[in-house]
C-alpha cells in the first residue's frame, strides 16, 4: 500500500483544523443556519487544496475563488481564509511567482471591494493582517524556491567536482602507468638485448677463440650486474618505501663513456657544450634515448659502428645517433622503442625524428629544450 506524500498529510491536517473551526463557529454562531455553499465551497476549496502540488496554479485558483465567494454568500464564518497562504506559498515554491503575485493581489482587492461594499466580516486592522499573511506566504514559497534550486546547483557542482576529480585520477593513473612501462622499457630493453647479442658471441667463440668468449661473458656479467642495480633503482623510486635509504646513481649523460662502451659497438662520440649540470628529466630522458637508439643499432642496423653527437647550448640539448648499416625495412617507428622516445622528448617539450638516411643507414635525432623540464 501506497503511504501519502508529506505535502497529502499537511493537506489533510489543514484541512482538518479548518473543518473544526468551521464546525465551532457553527456551534456559537448557532441562530444562524448554515447554507448549501457552506458544503459545497469549503469541498472545493478542499479540492484545490490537495491538488495544490501536482497542479499548482489550478489549485491556487480554485482555492481563491472558493474562499472569495465563501465569505460573501456562506451563513458560516469557518476559517477558511487559511487555505489561501497554504495555496499562495505552493505555487510560488513550484516557480509560479506571478501566478502567485496576481492571485494573492485579486484576492485582497476583492476583499477590499466586499468590505468596502458592505460586508463587514473583517476590520481594517484584520484587513492588514490578512495582507501581510499574503505577503509572506508568497515571499516564503520564492525563498524557498531559490533555497532548494541553490541546494541543487551545489549538489550537481560538488557531483562535477568529484567527477572531475576521478578523470584526472584515472588520466594521472594512465600516465603513471606509462611512465612505469616506459621505464622499465629503458632499463630492461637495452641491457636484456646486450646481454643476448655477447651471449651469441660468447657461444660463437667459445670453441675457437676463447679469450673472445671471456671476454663476451665479462660484459654479460657485467651488464646484467648494471640491470639489476638499474631495476633496483627503478623500483625504489616507483614504490617510495624507505626515502632515506641509499640509492644507486642516476643514468646521467655525464656517464656517456659507460653507455658507449656497455654498446658493444664500435661507437665514434662527439660531444659540444656541457653536461653535467642538466635538469634532471631532461639528463633522463636523454640518457634513455641515447641507450634506446644505440641498442636500437645493435640489434637491427646490421653494423657495429655508429656515431653519437651531443650538443648541448643554454637552450637546447640535441642528439644525434646514426649508422650506416643498412638494417631493417623502416616502418614509421610504431615500435615501443621509438615510441617511448618520442614520448619522452614530447613531454618535456621537444621533439624526435627517427628513419632511414638518404646515404644508408638509420638516423635518430632528438632535440630537448633544459627550460621545458617539469
């Protein structure tokens, strides 16, 4: 079974308090009999009264011109002037402020002409009241209104608040999680790849030339030694356990002799301007390049000779990697290599071109500005 709304109980009891007014105001008033409009007015203004929030501007008028004829033409003198301020506040709350505003001013202004006319049921001093009473159910219903609609607009604000701030939560996890495979790309894919190209080395010469495969198997030693010390350090900025713990060194380009000869290749360096005072996400970035594309040459340009040049100016950092190998068929760079270059240089601003050279061979070139750095 359906329960009643609040606004039906407040009907009801209204409605209730009036018809006891009405039937003691029969009981003293008793040498005056009551009339067929003292039913049938108070049931209509009764109606209107509790269609009054599905049908607000409907109810109002019922109810207003029930009680304006009630007065005038009723033997009885109930209360039923009530059930206009409940009506007046109804319609004015649900956003019929003119509505409400006319009705109430035709209601007073009839009241005016009947007892201007003769139908003394009120004072002027009663007339105020009831005036005042018209007022501020009216004022009262627009309050309200603007109350609830504020209520509402801040409501949806704080909802597109935290939905706002869930997007950006979601967007920073997904950068976060790129940045994480991004940099475990770095530190896994060159020494991973290094370690297999000297470990075919190693088999290759085991037999024939065994100072060769020592030699290959140092490197992978000491390869896989730099991996794990580079992983370690990855992990412990990722996961932030312990900040006071030692960490190894950075990749840094001040480093750049150990990056060339970790290479295996036959790597011939140029280098302009300095670099040991770079910011750090661009001394990374460049670091992570300068790997990514000497392994890159190791492992697809057929050659084991490349050439490096840095140049660094108060502006700009520029990387230039090329082999004259001839490689691989170039197919636009959608492997996670390049792609994780040029996600790097265009965080920080810059820019990076990779592809086959006119004379042969594979260019990369990387350009990143040190004040583009956050």
């Amino acid at each position: 079974m359906r329960r009643p709304s609040k606004s039906t109980i407040a009907s009801l009891a209204v409605i209730a308090a009036v018809l006891a007014g009405t039937l003691l105001t029969f009981v003293i008033r008793t040498g005056r009999p009551p009339n067929a409009l003292d039913v049938v007015l108070p049931i209509a203004a009764f109606g209107g009264l509790l269609i009054r929030r599905r049908h607000p501007i409907a109810g109002l008028i019922i109810v207003a011109v029930s009680v304006t004829a009630y007065y005038p033409w009723a033997a009885l003198d109930g209360p039923l002037i009530v059930l206009p301020f409940v009506a007046l506040y109804t319609a004015a709350d649900r956003g019929h402020l003119t509505a409400a505003i006319a009705t109430g001013g035709a209601l007073l202004l009839a009241m005016g002409f009947g007892e201007a006319g003769g139908v003394r049921h009120v004072d002027d001093s009663m007339f105020m009241m009831i005036a005042g009473w018209v007022v501020a159910a009216i004022a009262f219903g627009g309050v309200t209104r603007n109350r609830r609609a504020y209520l509402q607009e801040a409501e949806r604000r704080a909802l597109d608040a935290e939905h706002s701030k869930e997007e950006e939560a979601r967007r920073r996890e997904s950068e976060e999680r790129l940045r994480i495979a991004r940099e475990l790309h770095d530190v896994l894919g060159h020494n991973i790849s290094m370690i297999n190209v000297q470990a075919a080395a190693a088999l290759h010469g085991l037999k024939k030339r065994p100072e060769e495969a020592e030699t290959a198997l140092r490197t992978i030693k000491d390869t896989s030694k730099e991996t794990l010390r580079e992983l370690r350090t990855t992990l412990g900025v990722l996961r932030q356990v312990d900040e006071d713990a030692p960490t190894a060194p950075a990749a840094s380009l001040a480093r750049v002799a150990e990056l060339v000869a970790d290479s295996g290749l036959e790597v011939r360096t140029e280098l302009t301007g300095p670099l040991d005072a770079l910011p750090t996400e661009v001394d990374l970035a460049a670091t992570r390049i300068v790997k990514e594309s000497l392994t890159n040459v190791s492992r697809h340009s057929g050659t084991a000779q490349a050439k490096l040049t840095i140049t660094s100016t108060s502006g700009n950092i520029v990387i230039d990697v090329e082999d004259d190998g001839p490689g691989a068929a170039y197919h636009g760079g959608t492997g996670f290599g390049l792609q994780g270059m040029r996600e790097r240089a265009t965080a920080l601003g810059g820019t990076l071109e990779a592809g086959p050279r006119p004379e042969g061979g594979f260019r990369v070139t990387a350009r990143l500005p040190l004040n583009g750095a956050r």
